[in-house]
C-alpha cells in the first residue's frame, strides 16, 4: 500500500478523535483520495540561489518529487508569486462563488 502525506494527516487526525478499533486498512479506505489532488512544490528563497542552480533544482524535484509542478520564487522580492496564483486559479474546480 502507498501512502501519501494527506494519508498520513487523515490517519493523524483520525487516530486523535477517541475512536478507537480503527485498523490502518479502515484509514486508507475512508482517507485516501479517488484522484490524487494537484500538488505544487514552491521552492522559495530563489534570490539566494544562483541561476543555474535553481534550473537544476527544479529538474530534481520534478524528477524525483510526487509533485505536477514546481514555482521557484522569492518571497521577499515578490518573485514567481504571480506564477502560484495563476497556478492555483487554473487548478481550481469550477464552481460558484462564495
């Protein structure tokens, strides 16, 4: 069985309610996700990080990390943020507004 971390929370959040007689095969079966969300890697602190450097980050988290994209950024100088919001607005579902 593979876990992933939002497995692990659910297990976490479900294991701290008080219920008890709750084996890890009833966790993954209520837990785990149909479709795994997307997911985004945010690899901040880029304006301490040297050009190519950063190229080759991405390319190892893309490689080796459970992740649909990576967004170098730079909090503090306001980098790539622009990037992260039109990422999320794409990943969302269509739905009203509240």
């Amino acid at each position: 069985m593979q876990w992933y971390q939002y497995d692990i929370v659910c297990s976490y959040a479900l294991n701290n309610t008080g219920i008890t007689g709750i084996s890890l095969s009833d966790v993954a079966s209520v837990c785990t996700l149909k479709n795994k969300p997307p997911t985004l890697l945010v690899l901040n602190k880029k304006d301490l990080i040297k050009p190519g450097e950063i190229a080759k980050r991405i390319e190892w988290y893309e490689k080796n990390a459970d992740v649909d994209d990576v967004i170098p950024v730079s909090a503090k100088y306001g980098h790539g943020i622009d990037d992260v919001r039109d990422w999320l607005l794409l990943k969302l579902p269509f739905g009203p507004a509240y």
